[in-house]
C-alpha cells in the first residue's frame, strides 16, 4: 500500500514543531531578512510602475486639453471656436497682464505664484476637470470660492476651508498698468475668498510650476472692470480637447487661422508637453528599476545564503532520522520546511510595509501628475515578490540539505585557514586565535558553520555600501554642478533670430565686457548645416574679446582652433558614426570640409546639449559667409561668487532704453533636474545593504557561539577564563569585518566608479570620478564599530555558558 501524503508529512511537521521551539530565533531573523529585502523590492517595483504611469493617468482622469490657444487681441469669439468641427471642448482662462493678485494675510506672492481667473463655467469640468487632492470643486455661480494647487498651499500654509482676502487693482490703476506704468499695491475692493479645494491638473503643471490659485467665473463677472481696466479689454486663452487628439492639432490650426483672420494666435501642444513629461517620469521609473534590481539581487544573495545555513544545521541532526527510516525526500523537507514557513511570514509582514510606504511614491515629477496619492496595493507586484521569496528561500534550504545528505558523512579534520594558523604561529593570545577560527573555518557536525558565505556576506556588505555611497557622490556632484552639463556660462542672452538682431549685440557685449564680475562672453552664431544627411545645429565659438575665449566642456579629444576643425556633441557623434580625425563634409550656406577634432557638449539653445557641433568664428563664417545665423545668442561666463541674476540687471540698467536683448540666468538643464529627482536612491540603497549586511554578520555572531558552544565549554574547562570568552565573538566580527574591508573597499571604489562612468556617458554629463571623502574616511572605524556592538550581545553569551551543562549536552 501506497502511504498518504498526510503520512508521509508526520515526520516532517514532528521535526517542524521541534524545530520551531529550539531555533525560533534563527527563523526570526530569516523572517526579518525576508520582511526587509521583500519590503523594499515590493515597494520599489510598485513605486516605479505608478510613477511611469502618472502622467497618463492623470490625463486620462481629467479629460485633458490637447492644446492651449492664446489669441494676442482682446474680445476673442470663442463660441465660434467651440462650434468648429473636431473640437469637443473649450475652457477658458483669463491673461490679466501679468497683474497678479493680492492677497491680503499670505505672504507675499512672488513670480513662482500663478492666477488664473477661470473664464467660464467649462473649465475645469468639462475640459481640463481637475482631479481633487482634497475638498471640492469651486462652485462656479459663487464669487468668493477659490482653488489652489497642492504647492500654493504649501507655499502659503493653508488648508481647506482657510479663507483670504483678494485685494484688486481700481479700474484706473489696471488702466495704468496697461499703459506700462509700474503698480506696488493694491487699493480696489477687497474680497474674501475661502479654499474650498486643492486640485491637479495637467495643463496647469504643464503651464506653471504648479504654485496656482484659480478663482471662479463669478469672480471675473463681478470684477471685470478691476481686471479689464476701464475699456474691458478681456484677454484670454483656452483650453482646447480635440475630438482626434494630437493628430487633428494641424487641421485645428488651419481652420483657426482662417476663423479668426489671425496668423499671431500661438499654440502651446499639451500632449508634447505631456511627452517632455513622460521622459521625465520615465528616467525616474528606469531608476527605481535599476535600484530594484541592485536590491533583488543582493537579497537574493542574502536570503539565499540565510536558508542555506539554516538547512545546514538542520541536516546535521537529520542524518539520525534518516538511519532511522526518514526518507531522503522527508528529511529533504524537513529541512526545508521551517525556511518556506519564515519566507511565507516575512513575505505578509513586507506586503504590509510596502502598502504603508507607497504613500511616499512616486517621487520626483511624477509626484506633481498622480492623480490618486497615499496608499496603494498593486496586488500584481505584491503576490508575484512574495512568491519568488518564498521559493528562492524554500529552493535554497532543500538543494542545501539534498546535497548534503547525497554526501557521506566523513570523520576527517575540516580544512584549516592559513590565516588562522598564521595568527597561532604569531603567538596571539587564545581569544584572537578562537575567533579567527570561527570566522575563518566551517567546523564540523553539529558544530558546522558555513564560514565561507559569511565572508561573503561580509565582503559583498562593505562592496555594496562604498560603491552605493560612491555613485550617490557622483550623481550629487552632477545634480549640483551645471558646468558637468556645458554650463561653464551663467548668463544666456538672445539678441537676434533668423538672420535680423533685435537688439544691438556689439553695444551688449562691450557692456558685458567692461563688467568686473564677467570672465568671457561668447558671440554664439547658431547656423543649421547637414552633414551625411542630418540637420546639426552650429555653434561658432568666438569670443567678444580675443583672448577670452568661454571654456567649452570636452569629454575627449579637444576644441577646434582653426577654420577646418569641428567638434561635435556625443549624441551627433552616434548619429553620424564619425571618430575623432574623420573629415565630415558639412553644408550650410556653402559646403565646407571639416576635421574632427574632439567631442564637446554644446549650448542648448538648438535641441540639447548633447545634439550639434562647435566651430570657430571662421570656421563659421565659412560654412555661413556673412554670418547669417537662424539664432544670435550671448553666452557669459561670470567669476566665481557673483550673481547672474544681479550682473544681468546692471547690464540692463547699464544700457538703458537701448535694451532689447533677452537676458537672464542660464537655465539648468533638465538632466540636471532628473539627477535631482533620484540622487536619493543609491543613498537608499547604500542603507538598505548595511541593513542587511549588518543582519547577517548579527546573526552569524550570535549562531556561532550556539553552535560552537561545546568549544568554549572546553577551552572554559582548561582555563579559559569569562573575560577571554566574551574577547572570542568580538575577535571573529573583527575577522570578518576586516575581511570585507580588505576586499570591499576597492572593489566598492572600482564598481561606484564604473557605475557612474556608464551612466555619466548614458546621460551624457562629464564624468568625473566621485570619490566619497567622508566615507573613505570614516568606512574602516565605522564598520569595525558596527561588527564590535553587533559581537556584544554574543559575547555575553559566551561569556555565561556553563560548563558542566554544554559538556552534559554534547
């Protein structure tokens, strides 16, 4: 007769509950391990998912406007514009001539606060319908309800059901702010508003950054004349959602065009701005998936190691079962059976953590697009981790203990360290001797510990932790530096386009010149050539005064200096396949041969920084004789300490009514907004492997001197005195902890550097190696701190075994 499967699982559940009563701490901290590692790889992957997502969900949700029309003449019909074929809504926002609305109570609103009047009842219900972060929608028929966006109110510290005071311009005040008198305060009507909603919108987060208040139509019905101005010359645009999408926007334009008899009417395409967005979004997805990975597989090289020495121990004391008549396949489980039971517990503890921790996802951009905030369980990513747990943990422990039971049995000495007998042959005193043994080698029986995952445990810890810290440096170094994205200039100026300078460029550059805070000005003529077929942007690298040549950020090679060299960008380089010293043939206006002579980031003032070529002034004149140029741009690189900000006022100020040009601080890059975003994970990473390395050697400590008692009891009984036995633990975690510091520490340094090198190339930035000062310097004390508080707990135990009673026990 075939036994049942309950019988053939008796002995199994016997060894379980024997099991879990004399090793419950071991299971306790496979559990933990297990509940830490599963936690963060759950909460990671759902975070990732969610926030790649945001940007579409929150369009979705809402009804979104596929483009922004802002007609620039007053009075404009947009009923007309709602009947036109293919448009299926039309919302409306006022242009108030930048006249900014006062609030009375709040601080100050400054160029980082927006305010929309809504212009009709459409907005924000039947286009654009804002998803609400918390209370309601604004009443459209009532003047004194408003909304804000999450930023405004936590800019201006208010709340739902806070109520302000607007304070608004006279008619006649608006009148002179039209005529471009300057206006510093308010002394219209007042009136109080209360906040009855915080709302989220894509096309405000596309428009803004984010920091609105929007008031209601009624709002603009009772104070048209405070916001028109006597005349009542209302300026709007609107929020257009076309029945085709993105696709009918060309048709949309044309048919506008010939509506309206306008050809000034600009056009802001919110499903490209939505794109821009995604990529955003999308970098940030790609980085909690590569932090996710880096944590799977280092908990799986922790958890796996875990059940491998659980499954170890155990099959020591089931090879007695198996003469006795336990089956392989029994004993199999057996060993087994408690690891699957912690995995499957730790696996629901994490579950739970991960619910709890999406409430701070997702992080960066996608943060501002989520249209449903806090908690949420993505069932998917919960159940499928949890499974791969417990199977990795379960699959562990039984192909340690099958192995272990196919292998006989043998009486002979376990291999010796060297270094252990390199510190007996030193003469060191019998604690240093004990403790690099049971760091060093496995034991055997009972006693068995397998010392060489330790080690390794010990060594991938400190790797993992300094090439973490190490990368962290690097993307923090780039975040914060402008100039590792080109940005070795301050100030941009604009001053012509499409071959006609709207502003008189030399009088702006001498300006530039003769200030004390400026280093160089550039005089940057952008042409476009091809080159093997493809459109490159052409920066002429000529300086406004010989000598002051703006530095120029080379990744290799170097910049032209004669009228035949070229250097192009990284991403043009891949493009047209070239290598530095090809001679590419480039056509602008005439056709000129061009020596590569270095790959260099370039201004973005065409596509990006990583797209387009520099030249010299020359080199430019002869590509483009006369120097005609699609944009005319200044680029100022300003002495260390100074303010771009204040040098472009005084410029201004300096020039007077002659100033047309556009000048301002250059912006930053969005790159460098995208390292902002995560510079945080490797940093999160780097603790979530201490954590776990210091889990591990924890444990390994405190099971070594359970197993090894016997040991101790002997050496006790010849001698060994309780000070020498507490001295024993502490020996063995500083074995292991200068184990992993002599291997960790440069290959941590080697793989953070060829970490960053790879995506620093990727991105592209200059790479410069990160090195980690405060963690170089403080890694070796504090790790060996770490592995001294952890062997305190162990040695009090060693410290208290009896020895009459280990003895009795073996």
């Amino acid at each position: 007769m075939v036994p049942s499967a309950a019988v053939m699982l008796m002995p199994v559940w016997a060894f379980l509950r024997l099991d879990l009563r004399r090793r419950w701490r071991s299971l306790a901290v496979l559990t933990l391990l297990v509940a830490l590692s599963c936690g963060v790889v759950m909460a990671a992957t759902a975070g990732a998912r969610r926030g790649g997502s945001a940007v579409d969900r929150l369009r979705d949700s809402n009804l979104a406007a596929t483009v922004l029309v802002a007609p620039r003449t007053p009075g404009f019909d947009w009923d007309r514009v709602r009947r036109m074929p293919g448009v299926e809504a039309v919302g409306t926002m006022l242009l108030t001539v930048d006249v900014r609305l006062n609030i009375e109570g709040v601080e100050t609103l400054d160029g980082e606060d927006y305010w929309y009047p809504i212009g009709d009842a459409e907005l924000t219900r039947t286009v654009e319908r804002a998803v609400v972060l918390a209370g309601r929608l604004a009443d459209p028929t009532r003047v004194g309800e408003a909304m804000v966006t999450e930023s405004f109110a936590e800019r201006h510290h208010l709340r739902v059901g806070d109520a302000v005071t607007a304070r608004l311009f006279t008619p006649g005040e608006t009148d002179l702010f039209l005529s471009g008198k300057a206006l510093h305060a308010a002394s219209g009507p007042r009136q109080p508003l209360r906040i009855v909603g915080v709302v989220r919108s894509p096309a405000v987060n596309n428009f803004t950054h984010h920091s609105v208040i929007m008031t209601t139509v009624s709002f603009t019905d009772a104070y048209r004349a405070n916001l028109f101005g006597a005349g009542g010359h209302r300026v709007d645009f609107a929020a257009v959602r076309l029945a085709q999408g993105e696709a009918g926007l060309p048709d949309f334009q044309r048919r506008l065009a010939q509506l309206s008899q306008q050809d000034d009417i600009q056009f802001q395409n919110l499903v490209e701005e939505a794109r821009d967005a995604k990529g955003i979004t999308g970098f940030e997805r790609n980085a909690l998936l590569m932090f996710t990975l880096a944590a799977l597989v280092a908990s799986a090289v922790v958890l796996g190691q875990a059940a491998a020495r659980y499954a170890t121990a155990a099959t020591a004391q089931l090879r007695v079962l198996l003469m006795l008549g336990m089956t392989r396949v029994q004993a199999t489980a057996a060993a087994a059976a408690g690891p699957a039971l912690a995995a499957a517990a730790g696996a629901v503890a994490a579950s739970a953590a991960a619910v709890a921790a999406s409430a701070a996802f997702p992080i960066g951009t996608a943060a501002d697009y989520e249209p449903a905030p806090g908690r949420h369980a993505d069932l998917a990513v919960l159940a499928g981790t949890a499974v791969m747990a417990v199977a990795l943990v379960t699959v562990a422990a039984a192909l340690t203990a099958w192995s272990d039971f196919a292998r006989k049995p043998v009486a002979a000495t376990p291999p010796r360290s060297m270094v252990a007998d390199a510190v007996y042959r030193l003469g060191l005193p019998v604690p240093v001797l004990i403790g690099a043994r049971f760091a060093l080698e496995p034991g055997r029986g009972r006693a068995a510990a397998p010392a060489r995952s330790a080690l390794i445990g010990a060594v991938l810890g400190v790797l993992g932790v300094l090439a973490a810290l190490t990368f962290h440096t690097g993307v923090a170094d780039a975040a914060g530096n402008p100039q590792r994205f080109g940005r070795t200039y301050q100030i941009e100026g604009w001053v012509g386009f499409n071959g006609t300078d709207f502003a008189p460029a030399r009088e702006v550059m001498d300006a530039f010149t003769a200030d004390p805070d400026v280093v160089a000005v550039n005089d940057t003529r952008v042409g476009v050539a091809t080159v093997n077929g493809l459109p490159v942007h052409v920066f002429a690298h000529q300086p406004a005064v010989a000598g002051r040549l703006l530095p120029v950020v080379t990744l290799s090679g170097r910049m032209p200096v004669a009228p035949d060299e070229i250097a192009l960008a990284p991403q043009t380089v891949r493009e047209t396949g070239a290598q530095v010293g090809d001679t590419l043939t480039f056509a602008g206006t005439e056709r000129a041969p061009m020596r590569l002579t270095g790959v260099a980031l370039v201004p973005d003032g065409g596509v990006s920084y990583a797209k387009g070529a520099w030249t010299t002034g020359d080199g430019y004149q002869a590509l483009f004789p006369g120097g005609s140029f699609t944009y005319h741009q200044l680029h100022v690189s300003l002495r260390s300490g100074a303010n771009a900000q204040v040098v472009s006022q005084r410029i201004s100020a300096v020039l007077g009514g002659q100033n047309t040009a556009k000048l301002g601080p250059a912006d930053i890059p969005r790159e460098a907004q995208q390292l902002r975003n995560v510079r945080g994970l490797p940093l999160a990473f780097g603790v979530f492997l201490a954590l776990l390395a210091v889990a591990t050697t924890g444990h390994t400590l405190t099971a070594a001197v359970r197993r090894r008692r016997h040991e101790i009891a002997v050496l006790s009984a010849l001698g060994l005195t309780r000070r020498q036995s507490r001295l024993i633990p502490l020996a063995q975690a500083t074995t292991l902890t200068l184990t992993g510091l002599l291997f960790g520490v440069p290959l941590g340094l080697a793989l953070g550097w060829t970490m960053w090198r790879a995506v620093a190339s990727t991105i592209p930035v200059l790479y410069v190696r990160p090195v980690a000062q405060l963690t170089l310097a403080l890694v070796v004390p504090a790790t060996l701190l770490i592995g001294g508080l952890l062997a305190a707990l162990p040695a009090r135990r060693a410290a208290r075994i009896g020895v009459g009673e280990a003895l009795r026990a073996e």
